[in-house]
C-alpha cells in the first residue's frame, strides 16, 4: 500500500478555516502564481489572510465542491457549482497586483472556454493544492490528489487542474497529461509565470507538450 494512504483526508469544517488560510498562504509561498498575484502579502499580510479567509469560507457553501485537510484542495463537479453571494464588506487587497490578478482571471476565462467548457466539461477539478514546507515529500499531497483521482475512477470522469511549475512533475507521475498552458506576463511583457492545463483519464490530444 502506497504511503500516501496512511493519511487520512477528511472535509474541512468552518471550525477549521483560520488554520486552512494560514496553512495555504504559508504553503503557497513558493508558487510562482501566488507570488504574481500577491507580491505585497508580507507587507499586508492581514489582507492577505482576510481575503483568503473570505474565499475559504466561500468554498464551504458551494456544493459539490470540499476543501480537504490536510494540505488544501478543492476538488468540484464543474458542470453542477453554484456560487453562493455572500454580503461581505469591501475588501482591502493591498497584497495583490491588480494587473496581475486581471492577467490571471483572463488566463483562467481561456482556459475555463477551451478545455473545461468543451471536451472535459464533465469532471472533477482540482483547484489551489498546498502543503506546508516542514511535510512535504511525504506523500501528503499525493494522498489528497489520489483522493480525487479514486473519485474519478468510480464515477468514470476526468480530472483536471491547472498546475503550477512546482507541481507539474507530481501530477504527471501520478498520469496527468498536460494538454496545454498559459503564459501570465509582466509589465515589460516578460514571461513570469506558466500554468499547465493537465488532465487524468482521458485520451488527450496534446497541445502543450510536456
Ligand atoms: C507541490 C506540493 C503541493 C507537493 O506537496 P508534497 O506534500 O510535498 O507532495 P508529495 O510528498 O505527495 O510528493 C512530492 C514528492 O515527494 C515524493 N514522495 C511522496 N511520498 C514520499 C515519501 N514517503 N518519502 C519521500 N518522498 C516521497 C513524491 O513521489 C514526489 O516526488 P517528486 O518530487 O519527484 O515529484 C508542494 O510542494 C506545495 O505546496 N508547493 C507550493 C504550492 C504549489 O505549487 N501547489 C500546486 C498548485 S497546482
């Protein structure tokens, strides 16, 4: 039996929300897009955790969509997610990079029009996975990518997700096949982060290379 099984992986409660966005913005220091999206969060890090806070809790009311523990993930049906408005205050965001951040969701609205509205409109998506430094390369978050991936297995859909460079070599051991990508820039119009569009349990035609 693999390692990685002897997590156990359970649904985060409300309860477990503070500890859920310490842990993400801690583990998702050393994502490139996380660091493009939010270069002030050391500066204003009380932002930054109110922000992540607010999206965390979100995750909880949308159905078909978990964030699980250990590490994070949010793993949804995408043909069935209804986004519950909450009325919150305005947020301050004095971390992010406003033209960043519209760089990314216009890279994420390509992405959602070319392959998740089209061929894999049906299937499980894995959003935002994070551990901490201290626990990584112990399996943990293979064990929460497996408990998807045997989701998949049962119901017969494909798994997708948006990887970062980081991840990229775990999910393809683990038969994610990448399928394309998308390049977020910076002012000089420099590449500064690629996120890989992969998915598992599907016969891909390949545009990305690998
Ligand atoms: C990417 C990330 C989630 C991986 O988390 P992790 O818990 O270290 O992942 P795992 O331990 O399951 O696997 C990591 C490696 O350890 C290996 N490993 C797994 N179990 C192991 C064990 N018991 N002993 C030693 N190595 C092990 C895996 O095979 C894998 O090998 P690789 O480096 O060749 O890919 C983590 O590095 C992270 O949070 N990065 C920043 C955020 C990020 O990029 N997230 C991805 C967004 S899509």
């Amino acid at each position: 039996m693999p390692d990685s099984f002897r997590y156990h992986i359970r649904p985060a409660k409300s309860s477990d929300i503070q500890q859920v966005t310490a842990l993400a913005i801690e583990g998702l220091d050393s994502d490139d897009l996380f660091n493009y999206n939010f270069p002030h969060r050391k500066e204003f890090p009380d932002d930054c955790h109110l922000a992540w806070y607010r999206i965390f809790e979100s995750w909880l009311y949308i159905p078909r969509t978990l964030s699980l523990i250990p590490g994070r993930l949010d793993l949804r049906v995408r043909s069935c997610s209804w986004l519950i408005a909450k009325l919150y205050p305005k947020s301050i965001n004095r971390h992010s990079s406003p033209s960043h951040i519209a760089n990314f969701r216009a890279s994420l609205d390509v992405i959602e029009e070319k392959y998740w509205q089209t061929q894999y409109r049906e299937s499980l998506h894995l959003r935002a996975l994070a551990t901490k430094p201290e626990f990584r390369q112990k399996g943990i978050a293979t064990a929460l990518i497996e408990w998807g991936l045997q989701r998949s297995r049962t119901t017969g859909l494909v798994a997708g997700v948006e990887s970062s460079e980081m991840a990229k070599g775990l999910y393809s051991k683990l038969g994610f096949q990448t399928i394309g990508y998308e390049e977020l820039r910076d002012e000089m119009d420099a590449v500064q982060v690629k996120t890989w569009v992969m998915v598992w349990g599907a016969d891909v035609d390949r545009e990305g290379g690998s």
